[in-house]
C-alpha cells in the first residue's frame, strides 16, 4: 500500500476541506459579511431546507439568488465533512 507524504496529504486536505480556489467566481467576490452569513448558515442550519436558506439569504443578508443557488450546492460537505469550510478567512 503506498503511503502518503506530509506536502501530498495536506494537498488533498486542503482540496477536500477548502475549496476556496475551486469555488465559483460569484461567490469568490462575495464581500467577508456575507461569506461569513453563508458560512455561518451551512454549517449550523441542519432544519432549514436548500430552498429555504436561498430565499433567507437573498431576502434578508441581500445575497443574490446566484451566489446563494452557489453555495448551497456545498451544503452537504457540511455534513459530511466535520472540518469543511466554504471560505478561508485567514
């Protein structure tokens, strides 16, 4: 079995985990407040349906339908990936 090395594995973490540099480009010039609000709703809203979080973020965080449409589409990385984060705010 071949093992992975440290530069190897951190690539495929990061790939995995954070998508930032794969992510499309309407959400990638989102301002930090609404990053953080997508954010902070995928990861925390498990009640909410897709179609319900898209119309909160559209009407009340004034996130457009495209970049909210975007980011759901991550919404089952938070699920099933206890470290997934959408955005880096490093």
């Amino acid at each position: 079995m071949a093992t992975l090395n440290q530069a190897h594995f951190r690539e495929l973490l990061a790939n995995s985990l954070y998508p930032q540099d794969r992510l499309p480009p309407v959400l990638q010039a989102l301002p930090r407040k609404q990053k953080e609000q997508l954010e902070d709703s995928l990861a925390n809203d498990e009640n909410s349906s897709d179609e319900e979080l898209v119309e909160f973020w559209v009407s009340e965080c004034g996130i457009s339908r495209e970049a909210a449409d975007a980011a759901v589409a991550f919404r089952t990385n938070f699920f099933t990936q206890v470290m997934f984060r959408l955005f880096d705010f490093n």
